[in-house]
C-alpha cells in the first residue's frame, strides 16, 4: 500500500471561504453597524452576534436576509 502524498490528497480542494460569508457580514455591518461571526456547515449557517436586541432584528428579517445574500441555507442566529 503506498501513501498518497499531502499535495495529492489536497490538491483539489478550495480552501477560499463562501462569498455567503462576507455577504451576510457586509449586510449586518451596512444595515445595523455591527460585527458579526460566522460558520457554515454542511446545511446552515450558523450567524453569532453579541445583542438579543441584533439577534431579534436578524430572526424578523430572516427573509429578507436570506434573499439579499442569495443563501439557500438554513439560518442559525446567537447570541455570544
């Protein structure tokens, strides 16, 4: 059995994170001025802000964020 060299395993592999990212964080910055983390995993998109008040906003205009950052995506949105 021969081991298949890093570069090779990895070669093809993108390693650039989604557009979504800095979309949704350019949307919160623009709209409310505030900072935003996020994850993606294989079927959400988890989106961590520090305020209940920001969270709130964010779940109420869900929609409206998901169609301006074109994700497709279920939104996860914490506080933390």
């Amino acid at each position: 059995m021969s081991m298949d060299s890093l570069q090779h395993i990895l070669g093809g592999r993108s390693f650039e994170p989604p557009a979504e990212i800095d979309q949704i964080k350019d949307y919160i910055k623009r709209r409310y001025q505030a900072n935003c983390r996020i994850e993606i995993k294989e079927r959400e998109i988890t989106i961590s802000v520090k305020s209940a008040p920001l969270a709130n906003e964010l779940r109420l205009n869900q929609a409206h964020l998901k169609e301006t950052c074109n994700v497709s995506k279920r939104l996860v949105i914490r506080i933390g």
